[in-house]
C-alpha cells in the first residue's frame, strides 16, 4: 500500500454541529438520555452538547442530564473526528425518534 492509498482510506479529523430541539414532552429524561449516550458512543469522534454557553461531554449520562433539555430546549450538537458528520446527524435523527415514540 502506497502512503497516498493509506491518507486516502484514513478519514481526516472534522468538525461538524448541528443544532437540535428537544420535542419529547418529558424532555431528554433518564430513560431517552442512556439510549442518547450509548449511540454516542458507538462514534470515534469527541461529541458535546452545547446548551446555555455550557459545553456538556455527550458520552456521559450525568452531563446529558446536566445540560437540562426539557422540552422545547434548542442545543447545538458538536463533534470533532473521522465520523463526526454522521454522528451529529444520526444524534439529531434520535432526538427526533424520542418524540414519536413519547410516552402518553
């Protein structure tokens, strides 16, 4: 394998954010942020949630549950990594499921 193949198959580090709103009527409570973390942490990349002008680490269930996001809450998500568009997309597509899935 060449050195050019190799840079070619290896993923550049990037940035990516996404702002999300919170839509479950209970917000992201308990039960929505340990399925929250445990996506986050199927991605290489550092990811955080930015609420208020705090920076909140995203593969941690107490700083998820820090950043406070009831519902209607607006976050910013960010990643930094190989997979970091992918992540704040999928995050955001999750977030999103929380609220079809709201309990009545």
């Amino acid at each position: 394998m060449t050195p050019q193949t190799f840079r070619k198959q290896k993923r550049e580090p990037v940035f990516a954010q996404r702002e999300v709103r919170i839509t479950n009527r209970l917000g992201l409570h308990a039960r929505p942020a340990a399925q929250f973390v445990k996506c986050v942490r199927s991605f290489r990349s550092e990811i955080w949630i930015v609420n208020e002008g705090k920076k909140y680490s995203a593969d941690s269930l107490i700083d998820v549950l820090r950043a406070n996001l009831d519902c209607g809450a607006t976050a910013t998500l960010e990643a930094y990594g190989a997979d970091a568009e992918e992540a704040v997309d999928r995050l955001g597509e999750l977030l999103a499921e929380f609220h079809e899935h709201d309990e009545t």
